[in-house]
C-alpha cells in the first residue's frame, strides 16, 4: 500500500472516529449546554455508519478490523440513535441556563405562535409524563382540543390566554408537580403591601369577590393534589391579569377588627426590585438562616431540626450529624423534624436521617421512571442502613407536618411512618403517597413560558396503607404542632 493511501487511511478512519465521538459528546452537551432536535443524532449516526461502509469497501483492512469497528460503530449508533427520544431530560433546562425569548404576561402572540407553544407542551407530556406512556387519556386531549379551539377563536391572544389555556389541560391530570409558572419578565408587584402588611392588614378581598371566592374560580386554572396546595400571589399585577381583573382593583383589607378599602391602578405596581426597597423600609432584612439548623431544649429533652427545603448536601449532612452529636452529650430523649412548609427537594435527606436511628434494614418505595417508549419498574426495596453506630439514637422521633409539606418533605415523612421509625404530629400532606415527581423543565419556543413535567409515578412504602396522604398520627393544626408535642413528650 502506498504512503498515499495509508495517509488517506488514517485520515478517514480519524474522520470517522471523530464524528463517531462527537455524536456521543452531543448528549451531555444537550444536556448541560445547548438544545437541538433528537433527529440530529441520528443523522450523524448513520454519517458515521454509512461513512464506515465506503472506509471498507474503499480500503483493505485486517479481518479483526472488519468485525469490530462495524460492532462498535453499530453500538454507537444504536446508542446515540435511542438515547434522545428516550431521555426526559433532552432539551429540557434542568441542568442548564436559559437564554431565549420570554415574552411578558400581556404580550400579544399569533395563533400560529399559541399553537406552536401548545404542540411544544403536548409532546413533552407525550414523551414525558408517566401517566401518558400509552398516549394522552381521552380527557385530556379533549381539553387540549377544546383549548386551541378557544385559542382560534380568539379575536387576541395575549402569553397569559394561552398560559390559562394550557393550566385547563394540566389541572386535569392532578399532579400538583406538573405545571406552567408565571415567570414573566417584567410582573409589577403592589407597593402598598409592605406598609400594609405592616400594619397587620391581609387581603380579604378584590374587586368584590372574597379570597375565598377568588381561590375557587382559580381551581381550573391551577395544578394541585390537595386545594391547600395552591398559592396565588394577588399583589401580582400578571397574576390579577391570569385571574381575568382589570384595573381599576379595589382591594379590601382587614386587621382582623378593621376593614378598609382601597383602589389602585396599574401605576400603583412596581417592579420586583422596587418593591423589596419598598419592603425593606417597613421591614429591617433579617440575617438569613440556613435552609437546615437544630435547636436542644434541655428542660424538655428534645432536640429540633427544622428543615425548610430538602437539599442532600454537605451543609445538610453536617448538621443533622451535629444534632445528633449533641443529642448523645446531652442525653436528649426525643428528637424531631420540622418540615412545616417544606416544599420539597431531594428525597435522600430521609435517608441521611435514618442512619442515626437503631435500625439494620428498612423499606423505601418503588417507582415508575418514564423514559420515552420505555418505563422502567422498580419495586419496594429493602435498604440497608449505614449506620452511624457510635450517635445511635433510641428515643422518641417525631416528624412535623402541614399542609405545605410537598414532595420530597412528604417522602420524610412517609419514610419515617411506613417504617415504624418515628409518629407524625401536624397536618396531611400536601401531595399523595402514590403520585407524581421527579421533575423536568422547559421553555416553551415562542414564549419562553415555564413549564415543569413529572418523569416518574412513586408508590407508597407500606402498600397496606390505603391513606392517600401522609396523615398525621397525633392531628393538629400547623401553628399547634409544638403544643401537641409538648404534650406528647411530657
């Protein structure tokens, strides 16, 4: 073979690998970086494959050569070729920044725009969503359809007509982790609820219709597994606008023994920015706590983590472990968690805490992980417990919930429940025990609207239990918590 050829050789075959390379490296690009169709690794996959094709036929190589680079080649194909239509995180934004459009709440769109948005919304959940894994329920494409046929028949679409749209498609699935969000630039806040709030005043109602009246009309405009999930910001200008109010707004407010009412227009909102200047006139910032900080109460014998969000962390493992160092000097006898408000996170911290308990093996729940055309199953399991033996701890363990303990806060306290580790004192959960989570983001093209979808269906740890909810073992209402505890502990 001449200098030539072997020099043509290498430099196709170098091609090849490289663009056999590059087609893999495009997945945790997508993933981390940039966003691009699904069909683009399949072109370079069959580039590469048909490019090794002409490499042999147009070259002489070893016989070894001809088995193992269509193997591997073929491998490579078939794996970049599956891998986009099977993750739920291709294009989404959850790992990576967002720099496209994002069109204010009363911005004007085409129908052409809408529906584009619409078909973005109803591929993902296609793709996505556990519940759809046979395509979507006769229900839901029935509102879909209803809804871009509202749309058409709209003589102006503005981003929140369409926003409200799709909520009347989303509401119906009942999974409160599945959702549009109102992220518009340019919302403007009320600037006289600082003082107000000040003065001990709270919204009671607008333009007439109570909080409890507005609350009810926003029902199937909203996402939720339990109705005290939901929360409407109704010092948002976007939000008033989701709702269907238009200025002039009179708001009427209370202190509980005085009403008053005002009227404002559109000149009264401010931005984000101003209104925290405006806040920070009637209230001094206080320094921020970490989401997760512990307190010892001697005299009672008990120790309190309190845990605003859930993030697995070393700041997290650092501090439960404190706690618990503490706990062992000082002899407490009962310790507790408070997940009051906790929205959720990552479902791990459960696990960090159960290593401090007297238990070898406990049960955690299975799960349903949608992945395109494929679902993969995992059923109960039984883990073993690295246990930190020298801070075992064998009292009395106590989980504290409301109705604003979400997702993985509810996982806390089912894994503690289900377990027999410990008593729930407080509230039901906020979502099910059998439902939705685990999400992935986007935004959609010709908007920018958020949109968050669930990728796995979980079940409850004791199948036995048929309660829908973590529910409490010594009920009481959220601000009762440590009073019922108390009582409970002596």
């Amino acid at each position: 073979m001449s200098i030539k050829t072997k020099t043509s050789k290498r430099i196709c075959l170098s091609a090849l690998c490289f663009t056999a390379a590059l087609t893999i490296a495009l997945i945790p690009i997508n993933l981390f970086c940039a966003n691009f169709p699904e069909w683009v690794t399949v072109l370079l996959s069959v580039v590469f494959c048909g490019g090794l094709i002409a490499y042999l036929i147009a070259f002489k190589t070893k016989l070894v050569t001809k088995i193992i680079l269509p193997i591997v080649f073929a491998l490579v194909a078939v794996f970049c070729s599956f891998v986009p239509y099977l993750l739920p995180y291709w294009n989404s934004y959850l790992y990576k920044d967002y720099h496209g459009v994002r069109l204010n709440y009363d911005e004007v769109i085409s129908y052409q725009a809408a529906k584009g948005d619409m078909s973005a919304l109803k591929a993902h959940l296609k793709k996505i969503h556990p519940m759809f894994k046979d395509g979507l329920s006769d229900e839901v494409e029935t509102a879909y359809n209803a809804a871009l046929d509202r749309l058409k028949k709209s003589d102006q679409i503005t981003v929140n007509n369409l926003r409200r749209e799709m909520q009347t498609v989303l509401h119906l699935m009942g999974d409160a982790h599945t959702t549009t969000y109102n992220n518009y630039p340019n919302d403007k806040y009320l600037k006289t609820i600082p003082q107000k709030d000040s003065q001990g005043y709270d919204i009671v109602a607008i333009n007439g219709k109570t909080v409890e009246e507005i609350y009810d009309d926003a029902k199937p405009y909203s996402c939720y597994e339990t109705e005290d999930w939901m929360s409407i910001d109704l010092g948002s200008l976007a939000t008033l606008d989701f709702l269907g109010y238009a200025e002039p707004f009179t708001y009427r407010w209370s202190d509980g023994e005085n009403e008053l009412e005002e009227t404002y227009t559109a000149s009264d909102f401010v931005s984000w920015e101003e209104f925290v200047k405006i806040r920070n006139e009637y209230f001094v910032p206080s320094a921020p706590k970490d989401f997760v900080y512990y307190e010892i109460d001697e005299q009672k014998s008990l120790a309190v983590l309190t845990l605003t969000e859930c993030n697995y962390n070393q700041t997290y493992i650092d501090c439960v472990k404190a706690m618990f160092t503490e706990v062992k000097q000082k002899n407490i006898r009962s310790v507790a968690v408070d997940l009051r408000g906790n929205g959720g996170g990552s479902s791990l911290v459960g696990n960090e805490f159960v290593k401090y308990l007297p238990v070898d093996t406990y049960f955690d729940g299975g799960f349903a992980w949608r992945c395109g055309f494929l679902t993969f199953e995992s059923k109960q399991v039984s883990l073993k417990n690295d246990r930190n033996k020298a801070l075992t701890f064998d009292g009395n363990v106590f989980v504290l919930t409301n109705k604003r303990s979400f997702s993985a806060a509810k996982d806390f306290a089912m894994l503690i429940q289900d377990n027999g580790l410990g008593k729930i004192v407080g509230e039901p959960s906020a979502n099910a025990v059998n439902g939705y989570g685990d999400i992935t983001c986007f935004y959609l093209p010709n908007t920018g609207l958020f949109v968050q979808i669930s990728t796995k269906k979980w079940y409850r740890i004791d199948s036995d239990n048929k309660d829908e909810y973590v529910m409490p073992d010594y009920p009481c209402e959220s601000d009762d918590c440590f009073a019922t505890l108390y009582e409970i502990i002596g």
